[in-house]
C-alpha cells in the first residue's frame, strides 16, 4: 500500500480542502493511505499589514514548497487564487479539483439586512475593492486579516459593516447561510482560479500519476485565467482579474484590469484546446 503525505495549511479551511483531496484520491485508488502533514505559514503569521506589503501571495504557499522539496511532504494542496502565478518547473500542479461556487459574497453581520455606509466594508483585495467602488463609490474600504472565523468575529464584533469573501470558502466551511448577497461576474469578476484547489508535487516524485483526479474543465479555465494574469503581471496587490467559462465547447473569458486609474474590461472567446493562448491574448486587451 503506497503512503501519501498531504501537505496542507493548519487552518480550518485549507485543512477542509486536503480533506476534499484526500476523499479524490481515496475513490480513485484504493491502494493508498494518506496522511494529513499541516502547518503554518509565513501568510498566516503577518496578520497586521495587506499582503502586498509583505510579499504577496507567496507567503502561503513558501513552507508547503520547502515541505515538498525537502521531502516532508508527497503533495501539497492549496487554494489556487492564492498561489503565485510564477510556479517552480521543480514543484509542478499536477491537478485541479472540480470548481466550486466562484464568486464573491456580500456578509453582513448577524441580525442586519443592510450595509451600514457609516463603518468600513472589510477587505484586503485590491481586485474586489476597486470593483465594489464602482458600485459604492462613497463606501471605506478597510483591509481585513485573518482566517474566515477570524474575519466573521470581527464583522460581528462591530468592527466592520459588511466583508467581501470568497462564496468558495464559506460554503466549504458550511457557513454558506451567512452569505448575504451573491455578486454576478458583471459586477465583481473573481480572481483567476478562485474556487478551483491546486495539487503540487515534487517533479519526479512519483506522485504525478496524482494528475488522474484533475478535473478537466477546472484545469482549462485555470490555465486561461492564470495566463492572462501572468501577461499583466498581476499578483496579490494587483487588481487584475480573469474569469473562464466553458460554452459550447469554447473557452469564454473575461478580464478586468486598472489602466491609469480607469477600469478595462474585455472578454474573448477562444479554442478550448489553447488556453495560455486564449489568456495572452485577452490580457493585450486589458493593457
């Protein structure tokens, strides 16, 4: 029986999210046992400043990557809007989970029905203040740090008057019954591969035959969206964003981007078997 060593953040969510893993690999082989390998990381440490002030991204991907290359951990799981969009030849992905709900929700706090303009809306993304800006030109935006919990402690506590999350991580949480207001694409596109979790592997590990999970649509729209934010060099403080459909067997997608203090929006249709293509391109668009 081969054994697994899942390396995974400690907090609930993520652990949440190897567990969904973990499930995929168990109802597709059932010769393997696996191990849940978590820990902390450096993002989930710095929680009083934005992440663009210390390093973006990276930050909570840079111990699991460690873990893998030095062999304390088979694979690692993540959310993939989190991951960096440059990602080591050495530490591949070699599997995308099926998408869950992709876009961001409105909370408010418990008991209220309404926004209170007169507190700060809670949120450190760049991508979802500016777009909730244009909708509510005279709403503060605060940055929020923290996990989920966290964040929904704070909201109920007074602080803030609503929070701009992930529908994702709440429902994964099972505290989809907080959301109080769904966002169309049209008024706040999500981040590229927001609801999609991200398996990596060492190269040549021998866990790459793991790609057999890999959910194929997700896979595409990943790789179009990621592209796309490759090509604007947008990150964690950047509030580029790409969104991929799949219709009628074409790739559909949408860009927003930042030009000079004005938005750009653009959207494109392309062949579904050319993703990174298709992402380039929208990202000329969006310039």
């Amino acid at each position: 029986m081969q054994k697994i060593r899942v390396g995974s953040r400690e907090s609930k969510l993520a652990v949440i999210q190897s567990e969904i893993i973990i499930s995929e690999i168990k109802n597709k082989y059932s010769n393997v046992e696996t191990s849940l390998v978590t820990m902390k990381t450096t993002g989930d440490k710095i929680l009083n400043k934005t992440l663009d002030k210390v390093g973006g991204k990276g930050l909570f991907v840079k111990e699991l990557d460690i873990a893998l290359m030095e062999n304390r951990a088979d694979i690692t799981v993540h959310s993939l809007k989190d991951m960096p969009m440059e990602v080591s030849e050495e530490l591949p992905v070699i599997a995308y989970s099926k998408r869950a709900n992709p876009y961001d929700v409105l909370v408010l706090p418990k008991g209220k029905t309404d926004i209170d303009f007169n507190k700060p809306i809670g949120c450190s993304s760049n991508r979802r203040s500016m777009q909730f800006k244009a909708m509510y030109p005279n709403a503060e935006i605060k940055p929020v740090r923290g996990n989920v919990i966290t964040r929904l402690s704070k909201l109920d506590s007074g602080e803030y008057s609503a929070l701009i999350l992930a529908s994702a991580g709440l429902e994964r949480l099972g505290l989809g019954d907080r959301i109080s207001r769904v966002f169309t694409a049209d008024e706040i596109l999500p981040a590229a591969g927001q609801g999609i979790i991200a398996v990596q592997c060492k190269k040549g590990n021998g866990f790459e035959y793991l790609k057999e999970i890999s959910d194929e649509k997700s896979e595409i729209c990943a790789r179009a969206e990621r592209a796309c934010i490759k090509k604007l060099n947008g990150g964690c403080s950047a509030p580029a964003a790409a969104f991929c459909v799949i219709e009628d067997n074409k790739i559909y997608l949408r860009g927003f981007n930042i030009v000079n203090g004005k938005i750009v929006k653009a959207e494109i249709y392309g062949n579904i078997n050319e993703p990174e293509k298709v992402g380039i391109l929208l990202a000329e668009r969006l310039v």
